[in-house]
C-alpha cells in the first residue's frame, strides 16, 4: 500500500503539471476543464499507473529465513555438502547458488538467508550414508537430488525416491503439465513400479525413513530393495538406470532390472536389517518406533512357486517372459521353459501342469505348480569290422542291448585272434592297440578290429628287427633266429629274466627310461628297433653298458636327461636324429664319451645343463643350433672341451652359471648375446679362460659371485652395464690376475 501511495501521488504530480502547460497553450479550452478533459486526462493517467505494476514475467523476490530437511539413503552422515541451486520455469539452473552441510548423523541441514528469484529448485548432496542391509556407513559417497517448490514450503527432504523422479518430473513438465501435476503423476508411477501406493498426497519431499508413517515405511523399503547387497558403485549405476528408463513413461521396462531386484531382495534377511536400524537408531538416540517397512517389501515380492523335477538327465532352462525372480515368482508371472538334455539323452516331454511336448514351453503362475521334464537315454549302434582271421567278444559292463547300446553305455572289447594270426589294433573311431579295449558309447561308433599275420624282418640296413601285426610275446623267425616281441612291461621282465636281449624285437616298446640303471648288463642291443621309444632318460645310468647303437631310430625320442651319465659308453652316435629331443641334460656327465656328434640337429633341445660336465668331450659342435636353449649352467664343468663355439646362438639362455668352471676351455666367445642370462655365478672359476668380453650385454645379470675366481682372466669389462649389480660380488675375481680398472663399474650403466 506504501508503494502505491508513493506511486499514485507522483503521477498526480506528473499529471498537474501536464493539465497547467496544456491550458497555457490553449485558453480557450479552460471552460472545458472541469466538465470533459481533467476527468479525460485523471483516467489516462491511472492507466498509466496501473501500467507500472509489477507482471508475471518481472521476478519476484522470495526471501526465507530457512529451509531445512534430511539427506536420506540411510541418513547421511554430519559434515557432508548440501547444495541448492536456484531453477527458472524451466528448471534450468540460474545460477544462484547457497550451500550448506549436514549437521548430523540422521542427515539433517539447514540453508539460511535465502533470497530467491524463482520458487524452483534443486537439493544435491555427494555423500557417506549409513547402510541398513549391511549395517555399516558407506565406503565411498554417493549423490541424491531433488527437485522442490518451494515457495510454501520451509522443510525439504531428499532421498532416492526424489533422485528417481527427478529427470521424469522434467519430461512430463516438458509435455506441458504444471510442476505440482507433474510431481503427484511421477510419484504415484514411482510407487506403482514397486508395487506400492500411497493413501495421502504427500510428496517424495516429506518422507522421512525416521519416522513412524506410511511414508517413512515405503522409503525405508524401498532404500532396502534397491540396496540389496550392492556396493555402492552398483547402487550409483542401479540409480541411474532406473531414472533413465522410469523418465521416457512412468514404467521400469527393463525386465533385468526387475529381476534383479526380486532376486537380491528375496535373499535379504529383513530381521537382521530391523535389528540394523534399530542400533542405529539407539546409537543417534532416536526414540521414535521404526516404520513398518516389512509389509511394502511383501508388496513388492508377491510370490508363486514352480516346483521342478526331473527324470533322467538334463536340466531346464527358465527364460522370464514378466517378473522373474528366481524359483519364486509374482503372480501372473509367464515363464518359458527349456529342455536341456545331457549329452546322450533326448527330452521324452512334460508331466503335470504342462503337459506335451512343446519346446520350448510356457506356463503362466496364477498359482503354485508342479512341472516334470521327462528325459530319456538315446541308443547308439556299435558297427564291428573285422580285418583278417578273428572274431571279437562284446562284454557288456553297463546296460546291455545287442548292438544297440543306451548312451554311456561301457563295452569291452576282446579281440579273438585265429591260430597264426595276431591282433593288429582298432581302426575307425577308435585308434588304439588296447587288448581288451573298454569302450564307451556315446555316439554311433564304427570300429575296424584288424588282425595280420605276424612279421618278423630285418631293415635294409641288414641289423635292426621290426616286427609288424604283433601282441606281446608273438614269436617269429628270422633266418632261423626266433625273435620275441614285447612291450614295454614284458621287455622289463625279460631283462630281469637274464634272457638274450638280442633276441626281443622292441617294435612295441615306447618307454626305455631307466632301463639298464645301474645294470651290470652290457649286450649288443644294436638291433633294437627304438622308432617308437619316446623317453630315454636315464637309460644308462651308472651302467658298464659299452655297445655299438649307432644304428638306432631315435627320431621320435624327447628325452634323453642322463641318459649315458656315470656310465661307461664310449661309442659312435653321430648318425643319430636327435631332432625331437628337448631334454639333454647330463647326458654324457662322467663318462668317457668323446665322439663326433657334430652333425646333431639339437634345435629343439630346451635344457643342456651338465651335459659334458667331468668328461674328456672335446669334439667340433660350433655349427649346432642352440637357439632354443634356455638352461646351459655346467655344461662344460671340468671338462677338457676347448672347440670353437662363438657362432652359438644364446640368446634365449637364462643361466650360465659355472658352464665352464674348471675347464680346459679358452676360445672367443665376445660376439655372444647374453642379454637373458640372469646367472653367471661360477661361469669361469678355475679355468683357463682369458678372452674378450667388453662387449658382452649383461644387464639382465643378477648374479656374478666367483665368476672369475682363480682364472688366468685379465681383460677389459670396465664398461659393462652392472646396474642390477650395486657392489662388486663375492669372490667376483679373487686370486685372478683382473685388475681393478678393468673391472665393472658396479652400480652402473656406461655409455
């Protein structure tokens, strides 16, 4: 009213003074003053004051001395941010900002001094809350927003319920509904997602989890669902998909969603979360009875059974048309159901409710039911073929039907040579020289049974004996000499039985490990036939075996570890294909073996630890390939060995520790690349060695202790890269003639 005093009298200030120029110009209009124009010009000039009134588009200044509320997922804890944000009609921000922080631990904050242009605005608070599934306060912060008039209000409450509605109540305000429309729409769609309703029309910003209402009940209920067992990155990404997809209709559309939330809500033990809240509330001194959050959790978990069994052997797959929930399902909800049969089983069709033999199939649960899925096993046949003269017996250990056999059914085999013919293996689906063979059916099966009669020859190289179409213990003759054939358990029996070895044909044998260890036997085998053998580790071992075995087939043999170690063999083997062997470790260790086996092809040995270690081995073998060999510690140990081997590829070695120690060996071996070596501890103690080095890269080494104790080495390494090497090692040079400006420089990398 003061303003439009002070308004009214200055246009009438303005007016009179008009009225006295207006007259002065025109006289003769005096008479006219009183009866038509001063009333004329009263009215023209109230209308201009009414035109001076504030309008609906000028803003107009709302001041509150306070707004306060509570933070709630569980409550926030004291201390945390609370900031709001000033929205024009458009819920765009305007740039107003106050902040304020929450002074205890149920969340509670208050802004104060608050002068604003528009009624509309956003709380948002990043925050630690406490968590009433697990009992604890949050480990790391999470954000909740609301959006408020409040130009009626003085208390506002944010909680996930206002963080959910938040970008729905944008959308409907967009499609030309008013922000209180807006808000009661998205609330009761909010509510209806989780099967809830509300009896009042209170909004999202009057719930409070800490008292004992309706509302409090279906905020704490449903802070619980969407809790769940989640940490809190979960819950942030549960959040802002179920904003994104509630905002577009009002609906959660995502079936996974939903399904995951019955799922994680059905395992929840809502005892245990009462009795949370209850400590809590204790702890904060909250005296008041905590709502009933039970019953709207019940709501939400409305639930049916479908009670599934099995016959036979499989497993049903359950795909969730609406609702899914694990075995537990809301009612109505449809689900289709998918026969899995285990391998060798058919599905045989449904028993109870369903009924038929639909697949897949779906049952609506309006009620409780009860569904069987019927498998059965699928019968394979077995097709015997048989090569040569024999016949085949058929044991049946599982399940027996002719020669239609149920799936998994075990059968076996017993090959039934006629007299002069040998059994010669399984053929087809089964390649096997098993004598019986078990088998298993699990599919139609085509087997070949061949029996030959018995070969006993000698190679083209007039020594070696093969046998082919053979059982262990087939006899045959060669030029008047009967041969054995045996295996690799019947050639160890004929060993300990003193019989002449060189009258076994060894075609079957594939293991020769250990053979003669430690045997005072030494015949000449060199007729075996050794094609098949894959190990021969050890073979040797501390025997006086001494015989020529120039001749064998070893093409196919990987190990040869130890194989004439302590031994006395001392015979040519340079013809032999070592191509396959990954292991010669200790091969020759301590034995007289000094022979030409330059032309072996070690490209696939891995390991040559001690191989020449204690022996007299001095032959060329600087063309060998041992690029794939990573293990080379010993290898010359003691050993006369003094070749050329600087052409040697090392660059996969990753230990060389005490390969030459105590050897004759001093030839050029600067070019080598020793960038993997790890080890060179001991690699030239109490050797002869005196050669160039500077140029060796071993920064990867970690271990040089002794490397040159007691050498005749004296040259200059002064550069080499020793960083992994902080101080020079143990006994590095003791009693060897180096002198210290050759040394490293330990701790370093010169250029």
């Amino acid at each position: 009213m003061y303003h439009l005093l002070i308004h009214d009298s200055l246009n009438i200030f303005r007016m009179n003074e008009f009225w006295r120029l207006f007259l002065k110009a025109n006289p003769k209009l005096n008479t006219m003053k009183k009866y038509f124009l001063l009333p004329l010009i009263l009215l023209l000039f109230l209308g201009s004051c009414e035109s001076e009134e504030p309008t609906p588009d000028k803003p107009q200044i709302i001041k509150k001395e306070k707004i306060s509320g509570f933070i709630q997922k569980g409550p926030f804890v004291s201390g945390t941010t609370v900031t709001m944000n000033e929205l024009n009609s458009q819920l765009v921000q305007t740039g107003k900002v106050f902040t304020s922080t929450i002074i205890n631990d149920m969340g509670l904050f208050e802004v104060n001094n608050i002068e604003l242009s528009s009624s509309f605005v956003e709380f948002t608070s990043s925050g630690f809350y406490f968590n009433e599934v697990s009992g604890e306060i949050s480990i790391s912060s999470i954000t909740l927003t609301s959006l408020s008039d409040v130009s009626d209000k003085n208390s506002i409450n944010v909680n996930v319920l206002t963080h959910l509605e938040k970008r729905r109540v944008e959308t409907l305000m967009k499609e030309g509904k008013s922000f209180s429309e807006s808000k009661t729409q998205s609330r009761n769609e909010l509510l209806s997602v989780f099967l809830m309703s509300l009896s009042n029309n209170s909004s999202f910003e009057e719930f409070d989890i800490s008292k004992n209402t309706e509302e409090g009940g279906l905020l704490l209920a449903i802070s619980i669902i969407l809790q769940g067992n989640r940490s809190v990155g979960q819950l942030t990404e549960l959040l802002s998909r179920i904003q994104n997809d509630f905002s577009d209709n009002g609906k959660l559309d995502n079936e996974n969603i939903m399904y995951s939330l019955r799922i994680t809500t059905a395992e929840l033990d809502l005892s245990e979360i009462r009795a949370n809240i209850e400590k809590r509330f204790k702890e904060l001194n909250i005296n008041t009875p905590i709502p009933d959050f039970e019953t709207q959790i019940s709501k939400f978990l409305v639930l049916k059974n479908l009670n599934l069994s099995i016959e036979g052997e499989g497993t049903v797959e359950e795909k969730i048309v609406t609702n899914p929930s694990g075995r537990e399902y809301p009612i109505n909800t449809v689900v289709e159901l998918t026969p899995v049969p285990k391998e060798g089983w058919v599905f045989d069709g449904w028993a109870g409710d369903l009924s038929g033999n639909d697949v897949p199939n779906r049952i609506t649960l309006d009620s409780e039911k009860n569904v069987t899925v019927k498998f059965k096993r699928k019968d394979y046949p077995l097709n015997i073929t048989i090569e040569g003269e024999g016949t085949v017996e058929e044991r049946i250990v599982t399940d027996p039907n002719g020669r239609q056999y149920p799936f998994e059914t075990v059968v076996e085999l017993i090959p039934v040579p006629k007299e002069g013919w040998a059994f010669d293996g399984w053929r087809g689906d089964v390649v096997s020289r098993e004598n019986p063979l078990l088998l298993t059916v699990k599919k139609e099966t085509n087997i070949t049974l061949k029996f030959s009669q018995p070969i006993f020859k000698i190679l083209e190289n007039g020594v070696t004996c093969v046998c082919e179409g053979v059982n262990p213990g087939s006899k045959g003759m060669i030029d008047g000499v009967e041969y054995e054939a045996v295996d690799n358990e019947l050639l160890r029996k004929r060993r300990d039985e003193g019989v002449d070895l060189t009258k076994l044909c060894t075609s079957l044998v594939t293991d020769m490990k250990e053979l003669f260890s430690g045997k005072n036997l030494n015949q000449p085998i060199g007729n075996w036939d050794v094609s098949n053998v894959i190990d021969m580790s050890l073979m040797f071992f501390g025997s006086n075996f001494n015989q020529f075995i120039g001749d064998w087939d070893v093409s196919n043999v990987n190990y040869m570890n130890g194989m004439f170690e302590n031994s006395n063999f001392n015979k040519p083997i340079g013809n032999w294909d070592v191509s396959n062997v990954k292991h010669m470790g200790h091969m020759f260790r301590n034995s007289p073996f000094n022979q030409n086996i330059e032309a072996w092809n070690v490209s696939s040995v891995t390991e040559m630890n001690i191989m020449f270690a204690q022996t007299n081995f001095n032959q060329p073998i600087g063309d060998w390939d041992v690029s794939n060999v990573r293990n080379m510690e010993w290898m010359f140990a003691n050993a006369r060995f003094n070749q050329s081997i600087d052409k040697w590829d090392v660059s996969n070695v990753t230990t060389m520790m005490q390969m030459f120690e105590g050897s004759d060996f001093n030839q050029p071996i600067g070019n080598w690349d020793v960038s993997k070596v790890r080890n060179m501890g001991g690699m030239f103690r109490y050797s002869s060695f005196n050669q160039d080095l500077k140029d060796w890269n071993v920064s990867n080494v970690a271990d040089m202790s002794q490397m040159f104790k007691e050498t005749n080495f004296n040259q200059n390494i002064s550069k080499w890269c020793v960083e992994n090497i902080t101080e020079e090692p143990q006994d590095f040079s003791t009693n060897s003639p180096l002198t210290s400006q050759n040394k490293p420089i330990w701790g370093t990398c010169p250029d």
